[in-house]
C-alpha cells in the first residue's frame, strides 16, 4: 500500500482576506454538510497508508465542531493513525470547547492564522481578530493541551514597515509556540488587494524586512529549515516536509492536488460541481499528468533547494548537482548563491530573498 501525506481542502471562510487568492468563500445553506458528505465518498476512493493528516482550507475551524470531529474520525479510520495531524484553524472561530474537541478528535498540531500582532496591519488585511484575541487564542490552545503549535506570520504587506514586522516578530517569540512560518506577501491577481492597486514595499525594505525575520527567529531558538519556516527542536512540519521531499501525498476536496506513484492529479475547483458529481458517482478530476523521471529529477532539484539542508546525491539519482548541471552550479557557487555542506548543495543566506531566480537557473 502507499504511503503518503493526506490534505484535506474545507474551502469555507467568513469572509475573504484581501491578498487572498485560495480557493474559499463563505458557506451557502446547507453547503458545509453537503461537502462533508462528498467528501466522505472521495475518502472511501481512495487506500493508502496515511503518514501525516493536514486540514487546510479556506478556514476549517468555519465547519461546526460535531461536523469536523465526525470528518477527522473517518479519515482516522481509513487512513489512519497519523504520525502527525495538522488544521488550519482561525483565532476568530474557535474557543475553549472547540479546540478541546479538536484534541480529543486526534488533532496533535494546530496551525493558527495569525499574520501579524499589529491591529493597524490586521484590519488593512481584512483579518477578522486583532493582536490580543490571536494571543489569547495560543495561550488557550496550550492550556487545553496542544503541544505543537504552529502561527502563520506575513511580512511585506502594503502600508507595513519594518518597525510594525519588528513588533510583531518579537511578540511572536514570546509566545508558547512551537513552530513559525514566515511568509513574504506574494500579490495574487484575483485577490482584491490585486484589484486596489496599492503602493507595494520596495524590494530592498522587503528584504530588510526577511533578514530581520531570520535574526530574530534565530535568536529566540526557532531554526530555519526551510526558506520560509522555523521550528524549535523536532517540531518541523512534517507534512510539509512530504511535498518538499516530493513524496506522495494524497489531496481531497474540491482543488486538492494528489500525487501519488508516477501520477499527479487536480480536483474540480467547482464546490457544487466537486459535490454533485460524487453524488452522481462521476469524475471529479479535472487535471492529469505523467511524472517523468525528467521531470521529477528537476522538482526535486526546486523543492530540495528550498530546505536548509540543500540537495543530497541521494535525491539525485546518486549524482551532484556539480554533475548534471556543471556549468550552471558553478556560476552561482562563484557567485556565492550556492554553497557546500559535506555532500549537500544548499542555497547560501544570499541567494534566500532571490531563490527562485537562483532555482530557474536548473530549468
């Protein structure tokens, strides 16, 4: 049987998020159980041995707990246990209550949307808490019994500056958290701050501004192990750790991305075309493709590039980057964008805010 990841896309929210471009919306009557429902027939689709759970969305904490505790015990039962089960939840849609039913549903790690501990940055984004509802929420998480414990954080927001991401990053580190990612604001088109049309942060503050999450974060004991993702000891994201080891992985829901062998497959982003054609018993794919040993050998090289730990030959088919790529890898050692670490090629502290032009160099 194979072995993989599990996601789970739930794509409802309150109420949409100016850079938001995922797929979500605020729930029609009835539409969160008729989802659930679908959903319980894609599970029954599929058999793997599930290593990691996490529920995404969208905002899963939107779903009624009864409702969400019922989903997670029937992917529990088919896939599971999990080494390790992550959800999405909101400090906006969650209480004391919720997040206990949570836990006792076999969740072992939250990851909570925070984005930023300034109220003036929340309401710019359209977020639904403030700073002292999101620190509530971590602290009650913890006293409810969750051990690892994850916040999202995203610097380089219009109207931000370095003094208001210097705030927040040093409020974060204070807090019971196990795990932080830090993310650069990516401009997606179909996002309303996209249709706004707003002044962004120049290039040179919004890499001030990554330096500054990485001296921080790395002070206060949380390490870099990913170009955008911290941990304390042992509390890496595992899940994550599956698509940028690119293994498989096995994506439910409406827009879900599976792969699994030499296959890679997309759902229909359709919420009501995703629920009546698993009502109808028809195909809910609507993208497929062939994995290449080409292919996977370049992915490998983009997402084992983006880990601290660089590229090992193992990922390589037994051969160095040095070797398939001789003239290419030795330009940006040269220039410093890539450097060794025993057998591991890994991009260098300078080539991080430039990675993507340093990875297109392999392709």
């Amino acid at each position: 049987m194979i072995k993989a990841g599990v996601y789970v896309h739930l794509p409802f929210c309150l109420k949409k998020c100016t850079y938001c471009d995922f797929l979500s919306h605020p729930p029609k009557k009835g539409e969160i159980a008729a989802y659930l429902d679908a959903l319980e027939i894609e599970i029954e689709r599929f058999k793997v041995e599930g290593l990691t759970l996490f529920i995404g969305g969208g905002t899963p904490s939107v779903v009624p707990p009864a409702l969400l505790v019922e989903l997670i015990h029937k992917l529990q039962q088919t896939y599971g246990p999990f080494l390790e089960a992550s959800i999405e939840i909101n400090p906006a849609t969650v209480d004391r209550d919720y997040l206990q039913a949570l836990l006792f549903s076999g969740i072992n790690r939250l990851s909570i949307g925070v984005q930023s501990f300034d109220d003036s940055t929340l309401q710019l984004m359209g977020r639904l808490h403030n700073s002292r509802e999101a620190k509530e929420v971590i602290y009650l998480a913890r006293e409810v019994g969750f051990k690892n414990i994850n916040i999202d954080l995203i610097y380089g927001y219009p109207g931000t500056d370095i003094i208001s991401i210097e705030k927040t990053l040093k409020t974060a580190v204070a807090l019971p958290v196990d795990h932080i990612s830090y993310y650069g604001l990516q401009l997606e088109p179909g996002s309303e701050l996209f249709r706004k049309n707003l002044l962004q942060i120049a290039d040179e503050e919004f890499v001030e501004m990554y330096y500054l999450g990485l001296e921080i974060l790395e002070a206060n004991g949380f390490f870099q192990y990913e170009v955008s993702n911290f941990a304390k000891e042992n509390k890496e994201c595992n899940h994550n750790l599956i698509y940028w080891h690119n293994k498989e992985y096995l994506g439910l829901g409406a827009g879900a991305v599976s792969r699994l062998g030499r296959r890679r497959f997309k759902n229909i982003s359709s919420t009501d075309l995703y629920i009546t054609n698993l009502k109808n018993n028809s195909r809910i794919i609507a993208d497929s493709e062939k994995l290449t040993a080409d292919l996977l050998l370049k992915e490998n090289i983009m997402l084992g590039l983006r880990l601290k730990k660089g590229l090992n030959p193992k990922q390589l088919g037994d051969r160095s980057l040095e070797e398939l790529y001789p003239t290419e890898t030795a330009f940006l050692l040269k220039e410093g964008l890539l450097e060794k670490v025993g057998p591991n090629i890994r991009l260098t502290k300078k080539a991080l805010p430039i990675m993507n032009t340093v990875i297109s160099r392999f392709f």
